[in-house]
C-alpha cells in the first residue's frame, strides 16, 4: 500500500488563533477515508492545505510524496475537489461551470468518455444545467460541484462535506457514485463530514478530529466501541444490580425515574432478550449520534480546557468563531 | 409605520460611515476647489481672459460649462458645477441600488419582508434615507462654500441643486433596480443613465449661444431635458433660482411612483428582465482562465469601452468647430495652445488632452478587472480554479493578460475613431491621433499595477487603493491646473507623463519609465501572491 495523504504534526495559526495544532492524517491508496469532526474543528483548514490553497504553519504535509504548497498545480492534475462551501460565478450556467472545470483540469470536453459520464452524471443528480448559478440553490450548487468533480476521472477525491445541502434522494446517488469511483477507478477519497451514518457506510477508515488535533484513528471496526447505542427505561421496580449483571452493559445510572446504560451498537441484539425478562417499561433505544459520541468522549476535554459545550453546530462554539473569522 | 421607523433607525445605523464619508467628500471637495479657484482666479481680470477662451472654444464649453458672468460664484459653477452634479447623481443612484435590489439578490430582504413590515417597506425608508442624506450633502456643502466667503444664497441655491438633481437620480437608480434582477445590471443601467445626461448638458453646452460680452452664454434647449441641467439652470450665486429643482422632484416622484408599480406586480427577487436560460455547456472560448476572465469582464470592460469611444467620437465633432473658431484668431489660437500644454497645433493639442482623458476611463476598466481578481478570491471561485491544474501565476497573468490587451484594443479604437471624425480636415491626423492614443497605455498600466500590488501585499486594500487610484487620477489629470495644484502633486499621476503632441518633439522617456515600473510592480505582486494564503475576508 502506497501512502496518499501523509500529514504529520499539521498547524495552522490565524493570528492568535490555533486553527490546526499537531493534526496527524494518513490516508492509503484505494481507501474511502472519513474525516470526522464538528464545524470548526479544522477540516476545512486541513483541506487547503492539501490542496495547497494556504500554507501551513508548522508540522509536515505531503500528497502522492509531494509538497502541497510548492507544487500546488503539478498535484492538482491528479486532484479532484469539492469544496465546502460552493461558490459559483453567478452569471455562467451550470453546464458551462461543470465544462469549464473540467477543461481547467485538462480534459478534452468534446471527448465521447467525458460527454457520456457529464450527460450520465446530469441524468442521475437530476440537474438543469441551463440555469443560471445565481438562481440555483444550495442543494444545486453543490450538484455542480459534484458533477465536476465526477465527470473527469481523478487518482484522489477531496470532498468537503459534500453533502450539505442534498436531499435523501440525492444523498443516495452521491454514495452510488463514491462506491462506484472507489470500486471501479480504485481512486483514494478523503471524505469530511459531521454525519456519521455517511461515513459508516462509505468509509473504511476514519479520522475523528477535534480543535485542531486528530483524537481517534482507525478502522471502523477498531472505532466500533466509540459507537455506542444508549437505552432507557422506567426505574420503577428494578433492580439496578441486575441491569449492571447484564453482559455488555456500560454506565449504568439511575435517576430521574428513569435508568439509562450504553451499550455497544453490535451487541444490542444480545442485550434486549434480557431486558424483556426484566420486564421493563416505556424502553427507549437512542443510536449514536456523532454529537453524542462528542459529547461523551470528550466532554471532559471539552470542560476542562474551558470551552463552552453547546453542541457540534451550535455557532457559539470557539471553533464556529474561528471559522466565521477565517472566511 | 413602526416597521419603517425600526427599519430606518437600523439603516442609518448600517449606513453611518458611510453617509459621514459622502458628507464629508462633497464638503470638503466644494471647500478645496473653491478656495484654490479663490487663489488661482483671483481677480476679475484674470477670470475674465479665462471666460472667454472658454465660450470661443466648444469642446471647453462642453467639458466645463456655458459661463455666466466673471464673478467668483458664476466661475466655480462653470468649471465644476457639472461635475458636482455628476457625483451627486452616482452617489443616489448607487445608494437606491445597494438598498433595494442588492438587498434583495443576496436575500436580505426575504428575511425583512418575512416580518410584520410590508414589501414596499425597504423601498419607503431608501426614499427616506435618500432624502435625509442629499439634505447634509446640501446643508454642509453650502456651509462649505459659505466658510470660504461664498455668498450665502447662492451657496444654499447650490445645495438645493445638489439635492435635488441628486434625488432624481436616486429615482432613476430605484426604477432601473426594479427592472434588473441583478445590482450589477441595474448599477450599469443607472452609470449608462447619468452618463447620457452627462453627455445631453455637454452638449447643450457646447451649442450654446454667447452673448456678445464674451462671458455670459445660454445653453440650447437640451439642457432642460436632463436633471444635470435643471440643476445647473438654478444658476447659483448668479440666478439663484428654486424653480428648476421642482422639476427634478417631480421628475423623481413619478420615477418613484413608477417604482413601486412595478414592484406591487413582481415577485420578491424576481426583475422585470427576467434571468435568461444559459447554454447547457461551455462553448469553446470559455476554456481557461484567460477566457473565464473576459467572460468575466466583458460587460463591464465594453462599458468602459464604450465610454471611451464616445469620448473619442466627441473629439472629432468639437474638433472641427474648435478648428474654425481659434483658426480665424490667432490671438486666441495662441491662447488656447497654451492653456493646453503648449507646442504643435491646436487640434493636436487638443487630441492630446481628450486622449488622457480617454486613458482615464481604459485605467477604470483595467482597474475594475484587478479587483474582480480580488472578488474572485473572497466569492470563493479562486479557491475552484486553483484547485485544479491552473497554477496561481497563470490564473493572475490571466486577470493582468485581459486587462492589458482589453486597454490597448479600446484605446486603438479611440484614437482610430478621433482619427477618423477628423480625417475631412486633416488626414495626417488618424495616425497621429492612433498613436496618441496608445501613448496612454502605460500610465494605464501604471493604475493597473499599483492596484495588482494591493491584491498581492495587502489584499483586503485592493478595491479601496483602486478606486482611490481612479478618483485621484481624474483630481490631478483633469483639475490639476485648474487648481493650480503645484507642479510635483500634479506629477503623481501617471497621465501626467504620456507622450505629448507634436510627435515629432515628442519625450518619449516618461513612456519607457512607466512601461519598466507597471512591469516589475506587476511581476512583485505575482511574487508576493503566491506566497500568501488565499484569504476570504
């Protein structure tokens, strides 16, 4: 295995601010890599040094061996991205940005492979490209994106929560589309995103991010116990020692007429024959939230190191702030 | 109404810096011409011999104004009344545009029309803010005037002038912000506007009829058809009417009625000009980034373009009368070559001068394509094209390779067009004039690099430091002399340093000067580029 993406030690200071602080990623070739973390935590960031849009402030970065920031365009010949936030000219259409994409990226647009896969591409995101990109919405913003980014074939996808914006339907046909790429091409993908269940299925490995530093890497089976489903039920009449005899069972508490335990995602089938000859009532089943796993797992970081907790979007977080500054 | 008294406080709170700096601007500029015209023209003597250059000489007639009298007063108006006015209308017609369309297209006003307050609601305060701002601009630019010694009424006649010709453009502006779906459109709509009424008084101007005193003229009846006119008909400190100012507002006030027509029966964020469909594909032009940037850029770079052309066209038309006019006195011929810069003849004289004005509106095209690079940078569509195999220099050679070649093309059309209108008198002129044209290239190229050199230092400085360019460019090149500003300010404007007429004496070395600097500062500021972060703020 040849290694893609190879950051060691990343930062990135604005300022004062910290936007990156010793980030380490690797990413193989052939691998759907999930890039985890809440707004703010420094994907974006991370993402343009890649691509060599902003250069880095310390630690080392390199894509295919080669510095990003010194040979930006040589490595862009290999790069195919979508940006977070889409930005198009306004008065262009969209078929004409997603052909001017590809023609910057060296692509002959008169070329029958490139028409078929555009034309396929169109057809399955369901896009008018005639429309002007000021009248499209979010949703279709970023449809021009991603069919830019998928009408010319690429070594590695850089994709930017993706995506944002898109229906279920579309969704769909975007995970379609990176099965088919990472399948059929055997291209890497770097794929960023706040929502879990995307990266579950697509990815095979993931790096979870938080402030700047990566705080878990790995497979997802290695990353199975960060994903803990949480169960709760009325506590009237129940044994509390039994509940905590139940194999698989973790932090068990009782309170507020109700007891709530987590368990491992992949046991909970295990857990609920138990729980019925307990005779439990009004039982509720929460699956992992990445906001939850946040939460959990690093709300201690979280409070010691004097951060308010309001939850991965909430706009109040220092992170948000930064990256409101950092546009 | 309470919406429209919240929204109101709100928007003067938005607009506070930016009402001061208009105020300001208007205050001061009226203070500092007046004074230095109190400094250079002191006496009636001396006005008087200027005067009557002026009303022998159309094109100065057209460019300046139809005077009225030698007194203090009747000389300021002559010289910048027109001018006055002309900032007083782009200032409404951008203020009614950035408040109602440009609200509207970024979908601000979703969120405002969503509320208890009404869809007209925006539009009522932009009329209101509209009237509280061209009061200060005519209360302080009165007291202004005033401060240097000015008479009183005449001064207050000049600020309801300002005001009012100011408030029929700002309906002007509203109308064409209804019609386009776009601020872009609708500001080109609103320029194109002022610039026909602009261009109407001049030409009412340069027909007028003189009295047989030399220094009094009325201008031909084309200067009631424009608000610039009836504005200037007020006759401050001469006439000193209020009558012609109703006429703006009642010019205004139908505009405006027509406004809120025309919204009352569209949707919000809808234009009257629809968003016509685009092609389903890129045609063969747009392939890399030099053919993104004049996609770009073509609107606004043919709108200058086309500013300079007809510039260059007004050259030939006054030229020819200016020929037979200073030809049957040669002490006037001697007069007006002087007051020109001296040397060669009176037409070439006279090619000179029109052309650097010509060069002053190319620079505002190349100056506009340097900050649509730094546009492209904060919209986020840089970020799209470096992505790709488009290597930062190539993507700014792009904006620099567009901007230089776009200048040169319209300055070769205007010297060919100024060339040709005077062909009939004589020949030997298109050349000349094609020539004198191109000399204007590198103080163009000196406005665009300084401009490049913000984007690649200072990056967020770019548009201010291009715009400030621009504005100190026209201060120095057009009224320099007339402000007798002494000779090393006038210097720091790149125009100042073109090669002149007659070419067979022309200095050339100013050329070479700025060809050399305009390159190392671009070529500095490519350097620098590429060593920054792209940055969005």
């Amino acid at each position: 295995m040849t290694t893609v993406i190879e950051a060691i030690g990343l930062e990135k200071r604005f300022g004062r601010t910290r936007a990156l602080d010793g980030l380490d990623l690797h990413v193989e070739q052939g691998e759907v890599h999930g890039f985890l973390g809440p707004n703010g935590a420094g994907k974006s960031t991370t993402i343009r040094i890649l691509l060599g849009l902003i250069q880095r402030s310390g630690g080392s970065a390199s894509v295919f061996g080669r510095d990003p920031w010194a040979q930006a365009a040589a490595l862009h010949e290999r790069i195919a991205y979508v940006p977070g936030d889409v930005a198009l000219w306004p008065n262009l259409s969209g078929g004409e940005v997603i052909d001017l994409i590809a023609r910057l990226r060296g692509t002959d647009t008169k070329a029958a492979t490139y028409r078929d896969r555009r034309q396929r591409l169109i057809e399955a995101f369901q896009f008018d490209p005639r429309k002007k990109a000021r009248s499209y919405s979010k949703g279709n913003r970023q449809k021009v994106a991603l069919i830019a980014a998928f009408a010319t074939p690429a070594e590695l996808y850089i994709l930017d929560e993706p995506t944002s914006g898109l229906d279920p339907v579309m969704e769909a046909v975007f995970t379609d589309e990176i099965q088919r790429i990472a399948k059929d091409d055997g291209a890497s993908i770097l794929l960023s995103s706040h929502i879990l269940s995307e990266v579950e299925a697509l990815c095979d490995r993931v790096t979870i991010i938080r402030a700047g530093t990566a705080v878990e890497s790995g497979s997802l089976a290695e990353l199975r116990h960060l994903t803990r489903t949480e169960i709760a039920f009325a506590s009237d009449g129940i044994d509390e020692v039994a509940v905590r005899a139940v194999p698989g069972v973790h932090d068990v508490t009782v309170g507020t007429g109700r007891v709530r335990f987590t368990v491992d995602s992949s046991e909970v089938a295990g857990v609920l024959p138990r729980l019925g000859e307990l005779r439990v009532q009004s039982l509720t089943v929460a699956p992992p939230s990445l906001e939850e796993l946040f939460l959990r797992h690093y709300g201690d970081e979280i409070t010691a190191s004097d951060v308010p907790v309001a939850g991965p979007n909430a706009p109040t977080s220092p992170d948000a702030k930064f990256e409101a500054q950092s546009r | 109404m309470s919406a429209v008294g919240t929204l109101l406080r709100f928007r003067l709170r938005r607009d506070r810096v930016l009402v001061i700096v208009w105020v300001v601007v208007f205050a001061l500029s009226a203070l500092f011409v007046a004074a230095a015209l109190v400094q250079t023209y002191g006496t009636a003597s001396e006005r008087f011999a200027v005067t009557k250059v002026l009303s022998i000489d159309p094109s100065l007639l057209a460019l300046r104004g139809a005077p009225d009298g030698t007194s203090r007063g009747a000389f300021y108006i002559v010289e910048i009344g027109s001018y006055l006015m002309l900032m007083v209308a782009f200032m409404n017609s951008f203020l009614a545009v950035r408040h109602t369309r440009a609200d509207e297209e970024l979908g601000r006003t979703e969120l405002v029309v969503a509320t208890r307050a009404g869809r007209g609601a925006s539009t009522v305060v932009t009329i209101i803010h509209a009237i509280i701002l061209n009061a200060l601009v005519a209360v302080f630019t009165a007291l202004a005037m005033i401060a240097v010694g000015y008479g009183a009424g005449g001064s207050f006649v000049l600020g309801w002038a300002l005001a009012t010709t100011g408030i029929a453009f700002f309906g002007t502006g509203l109308l064409m912000a209804q019609i386009f779906s776009t601020s872009r459109a609708a500001n080109g709509w609103g320029s194109a506007i002022i610039g026909i009424a602009w261009v109407l008084n001049a030409a009412a101007n340069a027909g007028a009829t003189i009295a047989k005193d030399g220094v009094h003229a009325t201008p031909s009846a084309a200067v009631w058809f424009t608000p610039i006119g009836w504005g200037l008909r007020s006759r401050p400190y001469t006439g000193d009417l209020l009558w012609p100012g109703l006429i703006s507002i009642a010019f205004a006030a139908v505009v405006i009625a027509g406004s809120f027509a025309l919204q009352a029966s569209r949707d919000t964020a809808a234009g009257l000009v629809g968003a016509r469909r685009g092609r389903a594909g890129a045609s063969g032009a747009l392939a890399g980034p030099v053919g993104l940037v004049w996609r770009l850029q073509r609107g606004s770079i043919i709108g200058w373009g086309v500013g300079a052309v007809l510039g260059a066209g007004l050259i030939g038309g006054l030229g020819k009368t200016l020929q037979d006019a200073v030809g049957s006195n040669p002490q006037l011929s001697k007069a007006v070559e002087e007051m020109s810069g001296g040397g060669g003849t009176v037409l070439e004289s006279f090619i000179g001068i029109m052309m650097s004005l010509v060069g002053l509106l190319v620079a505002g095209a190349a100056i506009q394509t340097m900050i649509r690079m730094r546009q492209e940078e904060v919209a986020g569509m840089a970020e799209a094209v470096l992505a790709t195999r488009v290597s930062r220099l190539r993507w700014y050679l792009a904006f620099v390779a567009v901007a230089i070649v776009a200048s040169a093309v319209i300055l070769f059309l205007a010297g060919l067009i100024a060339g040709l209108t005077l062909a009939n008198v004589d020949a030997s002129l298109v050349g000349q004039s094609i020539v004198l044209a191109l000399a204007q290239l590198p103080a163009v190229a000196v406005y665009l690099a300084v401009t490049a050199l913000a984007f690649g230092l200072v990056p967020v400085a770019t548009t201010p430091v291009g715009w400030t360019l621009f504005g100190i460019g026209i201060v120095l090149g057009e009224f320099g002399s007339l402000l007798g500003l002494p000779d090393w300010v006038r210097q720091i404007a790149p125009t100042d340093h073109t090669a002149l007429a007659p070419l067979a004496r022309a200095d050339w070395s100013g050329t070479w000067v700025m060809s050399l600097i305009a390159v190392a500062v671009v070529a500095a500021s490519a350097l620098a580029f590429r060593r920054r972060n792209l940055t969005t703020v």
